[in-house]
C-alpha cells in the first residue's frame, strides 16, 4: 500500500446515509458510528448537515454530534451547508474543540427541483452559493460544492450535460476547492457518468472532483468505476449502503461503502480503509438500526475460500 | 429500433431463478411466467433443468412446464443438462408440442466445487460435456455450454483466468455452439470480467460468448457494462433479480432483467425488450412469491418524470 491512497472514499453515513430515517438515531449513537469510520480508514467524514432542524429533526444535533467528534488526526469532517445561515454555523464550529474542516455546499442543477425542495432557483443558487464558498473559504474552511441531479431530475427528466458543465465552470470560477456531481435519484448509466465526468475535469482543472452516487437502480458500483475509468479519484459513499428511506421500498440509498472497497480493493486500486472493519461496522449498525443494511456487499462479505464440506473428496 | 437487437437477454428466471426457493412453484405459475417473459420479448428463456427430482424438488416438474410452453415464434427455450441423462430428456422433448431449442451444459472450473457440487471433477466435465455437447448437437439442438465459478470458487477462492481460457477452447473444440462464462458465485469484478470475457472472445471465436452474472455483492451491472464493453452480446438474467435463497440474506440471485433493461435501454443499446411490461411482470410475480423481488431497478422502475407538487412555482 502507499502512502497515499489512490482513491479516497468520503463517508456520507452519518449524513446523508441516516437523513431521511424516520426514527431518530441518537447523538452518541451517530458520535459512535463516525468512530467507527475513522477506525475503518475513512479520512473524510460527512457528519452533518445544517438545515433548519424544523425541517429535518434527524440533523438537529448537528452541533452536539460536532461536540463530540473523534479528534483523529488526518481526518477531515465536513458540515453540509444549504445556505448562508449553514456557512456561519459550520464557522462557529472553528471556536470549538474539533473544528469543521469542511464547507460541502449544495447547487441543484434544476430549476424545478431546486425551487420545490428549497425554493431557490438555479440562477438564485448560483448567487448564493458563490457567496457561501466565499465565506467559508475566507474562514479557513475547505470549501466544496455538489452539483444535485446532474444526471438526471425527478420533475424535469434529462439535464443536459453542457447545463452542469456550465455550473461546474461556475463554480470553479467562484472559488469551489472540489465540485461533486450527484446523481441524486440513481438515474445515471456508466456512458453518461464516464462521459460527463470527463467534461467536468477538462472544465475545471487543475480543481478535482468528486462523485455521489446513488443506488437506486443497481447501477451505482458501475457508474463509480466509469467514473474513475474517466478520472475521477473521489467517491462519496455510506456504510451499508445507508440514505434510502425505510418507507419507501424503490429509493435505495447511497452507494455501500462496502461495494466500492470491494470493487476498487479487487481491481487493485488502493483506497485506504479496510473492508473488514467496515463489515464489523456495518453489523454493528444494523443492531442500532434494527434492520439489515440494504448493501448488497455488506451482506455478502468479502470473497474468502470457505472450508470444503467434510466428505467431499478433492 | 434495428430488426435484430444489438444484445440478447436469456431469461433465466424460471430455471436458475426459482431452483433455490424452498417453496415449490406451481407448474401453471411457471408457465404462467414464461407466457410473461416471451411477452417482455425475451426470445431466449431457459425454462427447465434435468436434475435428479430428489436433489431439486422445485425442478421435478420439468417436463410438465414444457408440455404447457407458449408456442411463441421466434423464441428460443432453454433445458438446463447436467449429465447425459438430462441431455436425454432435453432430447425426448423433440418429439413433442413444442420441442426445447437448446441444451444448456455445464462445466465446472474447479475441481473442489465440481465434486462437491456433482462428484465430478474437472477432468471428468469435460469427457462429459464433450460427449453431452456432441449428442444434443447430434439430435438438433443447439449445444451450448456454461463455464460456472469463472471468476472464482466458493472453496478455492480465486480461478485462474488461463483455466478458465483452456476449458473455453476444449469446450469449442468439442464443438459447443455458445460458451458462457458464468460467476455463480458473485465474485468478479469489472475489470476481470473484460479482460477475460477478451481472451475467451479471442481463443474461441467465432464462436459467441455469453456472461451468467450473480449480483451477490451488487457488481452484476458493472460487471455486464465490462462485458459488453469487451465484446460480449448475450446475458442471462433473471426477472426481478430471482435466484437468491430467500433463507440466506446474503446470497443475491441473478443480476435483474430491469436492471440490465435500464442499464443497456439508457445507453442507446436495443435489448429487444420492453421495461414497462417487464415492470408489470416483476410486480405480477411477487405477488406469486408473496414478497419483493430483489432487483433494485425493479423496485425504482424506469427513469420518469414526476408531476411538480402543487403549490410550487418554476
């Protein structure tokens, strides 16, 4: 292994894997899973998410998860940030015992999406979030962007690719230090990843960039490799494949961590963390959680000879 | 869309998809199955295997679901051969209502799984799927034969690619008229599938090749894209993923039919099937199995675009 990874898994469990489950995960529940990632070898965390907690009870203990985070060194936290009150509180945490190290701001790349879940715009985001990446960056944080549904809308349909290459572009010229495309919805196919994300690094060079990949329609652990077969060395994904709604049978989560530590682990590509670890975490959660995790990996394992059955003659 | 599709699906559901569910299936539902699958416009389906009735109760009803086959013109079926006596009873269906169309064989690339599997080791597959390739080929059928634990064996983990290569080549010489290469146990990863899917291209051509993958650790779709991507045009898959064994969590079925629908239909690739009603039957038969079906495109369904909620503005 080298020193540096080849590729670098972001944890979204915390996050995005628990934001839309129902029932509240306890603070010290949510402190204990992060432990777990960084025991992994996950160096970037996404630990919360600052929305008005009216809106989304599950992160309202944004702060009191921030309080107590591992002080591992090496490891970048990142608070996700949906508008200007979120940069500031993602700064305030700069006064505290383990600051943020990361700004992850959000343009979603559809008008109609954009104005149903939060009211706002495209051109509107794209005032907004220059301002935030400006703020958080003078702050001393990271600041980081993800443009939402880029493969893809849930109103609208297709978003055309010279759409998202543009709001990348405009983004790197307003300061972003990594821009991330989202396939919100798990709407994407490897052709459309690999070629849109190849643009988007010709677009915005030397700034690196980051996929999110949901898995809702199995296609995810294919359109992360045509991701990095096009270059991309960064991927978001969640223990067990976490962020689907228990409600809601059809909207599978985010791409496992553990699908892609298998994927990139047996294609020789090193990332970093440590599958084993990761099944232990992933058994671990499922008690929290009372269910099992829907990642397909997670449940099988990694691949290990079982002992020939007593009787068999080889 | 062109006359001939640019891939062929072989649905695999009412074989490999059923094999492993404790609760037997009724005949009629079977069919009832099949008469679904020929009206996706799958044009080849594997509908039976000849195994031993005590080891596979859910299969002893093989001849009973051919006897009811839909007389679809144009479709190919498929009977499962796994010794000379199953080639045996593929070949009394031509005398028939509606005679199979292809014998489907089986070598196994691992000495320890063929025995414990079949008491039957590497060598001896091959003395006798030469001799069962040449009788069904002899009788009419179309001689076809899968290499199983391709990409690797339950009990002696990894399989050499260049096994895999020389059983290929014995297979073609022994006049096989498709060779698949299967991955029973949900091992590869994307990178292995197209640089050995290349070589078994390569050693056996002009011979086609067909890919069996299983979604264990959800890599099927990638797995298929690699594939393709390296000339392979047929797949097995089974509809809405079946295959699994509903009392093993961990052992996913077959990659779903929707999920390689949407991943080849959204890439511009004509499969010659339609999603919707391929949809309509994932949704017939779970109600016949009384549960889900594991096929995450399945669950989601076909990309879409939803209303915009009442009360938003664009």
């Amino acid at each position: 292994m080298s020193a540096t990874p080849a590729i670098t898994i972001v944890e979204v469990s915390p996050r995005d894997g628990l934001q839309n489950e129902a029932n509240l995960v306890e603070t010290a529940n949510k402190i204990a899973l992060i432990e777990r990632l960084v025991a992994m070898g996950a160096r970037r965390i996404e630990v919360a998410s600052f929305v008005n907690p009216r809106r989304v009870p599950q992160m309202a203990d944004g702060e009191a998860v921030i309080a107590g985070l591992p002080d591992a060194p090496g490891v970048r936290y990142i608070g996700l940030c949906l508008n200007e009150r979120g940069v500031d509180r993602a700064i305030a945490t700069l006064d505290g015992r383990r600051p943020l190290d990361e700004a992850g701001c959000v343009l979603v790349a559809s008008d109609t999406f954009g104005i149903v879940n939060q009211g706002q715009s495209i051109a509107d985001g794209i005032t907004a979030n220059s301002a935030m990446l400006a703020k958080a960056k003078a702050a001393g944080l990271f600041a980081q962007v993800t443009v939402s549904a880029a493969f893809g809308c849930p109103y609208e349909g297709p978003v055309p690719a010279d759409r998202v290459i543009d709001l990348a572009r405009r983004m790197a010229d307003a300061g972003a230090q990594e821009i991330a495309l989202a396939d919100t919805i798990g709407v994407g196919v490897p052709s459309q990843v690999g070629e849109l994300t190849e643009r988007v690094i010709e677009a915005i060079a030397p700034i690196p960039i980051r996929l999110h990949l949901h898995d809702t329609r199995g296609l995810a652990p294919a359109n992360a490799w045509a991701g990095y077969q096009a270059g991309c060395r960064t991927f978001d994904s969640a223990l067990g494949g976490l962020g689907g709604c228990p409600f809601a049978p059809g909207a599978a989560g985010n791409v496992g961590t553990e699908e892609l530590l298998y994927l990139f682990g047996r294609s020789g590509i090193d990332h970093g963390l440590d599958l084993e670890t990761t099944l232990a975490a992933n058994a671990w959660f499922a008690t929290i959680m009372g269910r099992a995790l829907p990642s397909r990996a997670g449940k099988a394992g990694d691949f290990v000879a079982r002992p020939i059955p007593t009787g068999a003659t080889s």
